[in-house]
C-alpha cells in the first residue's frame, strides 16, 4: 500500500476547517480526481473519481469521527484507501490540517506515479486549494457533529460556538435560549443526503 502524509494551515478557526470537512459533497470544488460525491447515509459516501485517466465508482465509510478533532474512512471496494484526517487549533482564527492516507494503486501508471510522489504532491495541491476555498468564505458551506465509532453514529455533540446557526434560520442561537445547547445533529445537522 501506499502511503502519503501531508498537512497544511488554514487561517479560519478549527470548528469552521472541520465542519467544511463534514461536507463531503463539496469535495469536487477543491479535490482534483473527485467529480462527484453523494452521501448515501450519515457513515457511507459515494465517490465518482477520475485519476489518470482512470474512471472509478466507489463507496467509503466513516468509521472515526470525533468533531473538532478527526475523520477516518476506509472504502469498501476497489481502490482500496483508508485514511485520517486530523485538526488542530493554531490559534483562535488558525488550524492545522493533517491528511494521512493509504491506498493500494491498482494501474502501472499509479503504482509509477505513487513510487515517484506525484500522490503525496496531488494531495498537498488538493490541500492548498481547500485553503484558498475555506478561507475564501466567511462560514463553512454546512456542518455535521455528530460521533462516529466502528462505523457507526451516535453520541451527540453539543454546539459550542452560541452563533453558530444549526437551524439555519440565520438568527443566532442566544435569540432563544433553548436552543444554545441543542446538539446540531438533533437540530438539523448538514451531512447532505439525496433524497431526504
């Protein structure tokens, strides 16, 4: 398998850098190789890629996440990838960003272009594009707290942040006070699903 690791600094505080991140639907605007992603429940996700001239159809799932911290996923068919992506504060308006993944090429020309790094590169340039998209914003595109362990979701997250807009009704939560500690996922998380 091969392995890449990369990281990078976004200056946007470390909630707005992992909500972004639980918008797996928008991948396409900043990973090059991704045309498509449907999330097909809370913990499973389609992707539609095309890496070197290389078309694949793939679902993933979550099987880590822990809001604010990290989100781990590993595929369930060809090509097989799993990986970690992890967040760490900086400062109030600044976060890193660790990407670690493993994927087994299945082509000539991915195992030559993993033996020669043009992987490890394909990720830092998706890396910096997803800094010029998350900095280019004033807020995340949506937001989705919930926990995942084994796969599985549950354990929900209270909203630290009282302006932040679970609802979405764009009125900050301390306009009602029973809403500033209700759980985003309960209140409306944004984990996009077709058809819901």
């Amino acid at each position: 398998m091969a392995t890449v690791q990369e990281s990078i600094a976004v200056n946007v505080p470390l909630s707005q850098a992992y909500n972004q991140w639980t918008q797996f639907e928008d991948f396409p605007q900043f990973m090059s190789g991704v045309d498509a992603v449907q999330q097909l429940d809370d913990t499973t996700v389609h992707f539609q890629t095309s890496i070197g001239g290389v078309k694949r159809d793939y679902d993933a799932r979550i099987t880590s996440q822990d809001p604010d911290r990290q989100v781990s996923w590993e595929s369930l068919d060809s090509p097989r990838n799993a990986g970690t992506v992890r967040f760490a504060e900086l400062g109030p308006a600044e976060t890193r960003v660790d990407v670690e993944l493993s994927w087994e090429p299945g082509t000539a020309t991915e195992k030559i272009g993993a033996a020669v790094g043009l992987d490890s590169r394909q990720v830092g340039a998706d890396l910096q594009r997803f800094k010029k998209f998350i900095e280019g914003r004033d807020f995340e595109t949506g937001a989705w707290r919930e926990r995942v362990n084994s796969g599985e979701a549950g354990g929900l997250t209270p909203v630290t942040d009282p302006e932040y807009d679970v609802l979405g009704t764009g009125a900050p939560l301390d306009a009602d006070p029973d809403l500033a500690t209700e759980p985003a996922s309960e209140a409306g998380g944004d984990r996009r699903i077709s058809d819901r």
